[in-house]
C-alpha cells in the first residue's frame, strides 16, 4: 500500500506539521524583532557578542565573511539563486517544485522586507562593508536558510540537513564578523529564513515529491 501523499517522508513530515512548524517560527521572528527593538535589556547580549566578534577578528575570517557577503546578498540572492535552483528542476523535469521553490524564495525575502521596515533597527555603527536599511533581521542569513530549507524540502536527506545547517551558521557567523548586524538579527533571519519555505510547502504540498518512500511502498509499486 502506498502512503498517503500528506504525510511526507517515511510519516516524519505533513502539511499540518509544516505550516504549524512555519507559523510559529515566522511569529518568534516578529516577537524577536518586537523585543529587540523595544526592551533596552535586550541589547546587552548583542552588544557581548558584537564586542566578542571584534576580538576574535583575524583578516582570514573578514576575508571568509566578506566572500559570504558577497554570495549571499545582491543580484545574487534575488534573483541567482532562485532562477538557478529552477532552472535545474525544470532541467530534471520537476516543474512544479521548481514553482515551489520561487514562491518560497519570493515570500521569504518579502517577510524580510516587510519586518526589516516594521522594526527600523539601526545597524551595528562599526560595520565594515556598506548595507541597505534595516537591522533585523538579517536578509543574508535569511536567504541562507531559506535554502537550506528548500532543498531539504525538495530532497529529503541527512547530509542535505546537514550542510544547510552548516551554511546557514557559517553566513550567520559571517555577518557578525562583519558588524552588519547583531547576533539577534541573524536569529531573526534563521526563524523567517526556515518559516517561509514550511508555510509554501504547507500550502503547495502536493507540489512537492517526496524521493524516499518506505520498502513497502516501493514494493507496492
């Protein structure tokens, strides 16, 4: 008997779960980003970590994160990746999580905007590489995530959970390296970055296909 097609891979995944799961980190980023902006007493982590940063810095880490700063902002993160990533999904012929994909990156860099705008956080004054409005939360580590999460999404498997994990640490990383934000903007962008795509998915979950079936299913086929 083939599983139901709601309940994703091997029963771990549904569409309940994923946009329960998505809700609830895109509603911790908004919090997030009230907290920070309006209780003083939040600083005082962001300022230790800020602080930590600027002590810690050597010029192969500035030139590691300015390579981040690089790949993951601009022209790059807007439109690269999300064309890049379709246009390999159209090339194996999976059009419809190639759409998935887009909307996920469209609404993720659209719910940056909007909170970017909504908490007007001034950005770190030491920054060493110039930046668009807004503090929090970080659009590069939100872009990052949101990767992660696509392919994950797309491809279900350990070793793609884990590097996106990797990748999305290391541009979090990055940014406070830079003093381009503090270290609760990056954890905003983490929250938003991981809840848009679950939110797609919850909405468009037959548009997804999940590869690994259980050996009965396959079986069955």
């Amino acid at each position: 008997m083939i599983p139901d097609a709601e309940a994703g891979q091997n029963g771990t995944m549904d569409r309940r779960t994923a946009g329960i799961t998505g809700g609830a980190l895109v509603v911790a980023a908004v919090l997030l980003g009230v907290l920070v902006t309006l209780v003083p007493v939040m600083s005082a982590p962001d300022s230790g970590w800020h602080d930590l940063m600027v002590g810690l810095r050597a010029p192969w880490m500035i030139d590691a994160a300015l390579f981040f700063n690089w790949i993951g902002g601009g022209w790059r993160a807007v439109l690269l990746v999300p064309l890049g990533f379709a246009a390999v999904l159209l090339v194996l012929r999976r059009r419809m999580e190639a759409l998935f994909a887009l909307t996920a990156f469209a609404l993720s860099a659209g719910l940056v905007q909007v909170i970017k705008h909504i908490a007007g956080r001034a950005r770190p004054e030491d920054l060493l590489v110039p930046s668009d409005f807004g503090s929090f939360p970080s659009g590069h580590t939100a872009n990052a995530a949101t990767i992660a999460l696509v392919l994950w999404l797309i491809a279900p498997r350990v070793w793609v959970a884990v590097l996106g994990t990797l990748w999305t640490l290391a541009m979090a990383l990055s940014r406070t390296i830079l003093s381009v934000h503090w270290l609760t903007d990056t954890i905003g962008g983490m929250l938003v970055g991981a809840g848009a795509p679950l939110l797609v998915a919850a909405l468009l979950w037959g548009w997804l296909r999940w590869d690994r079936r259980p050996p009965q299913a396959e079986l069955a086929a």
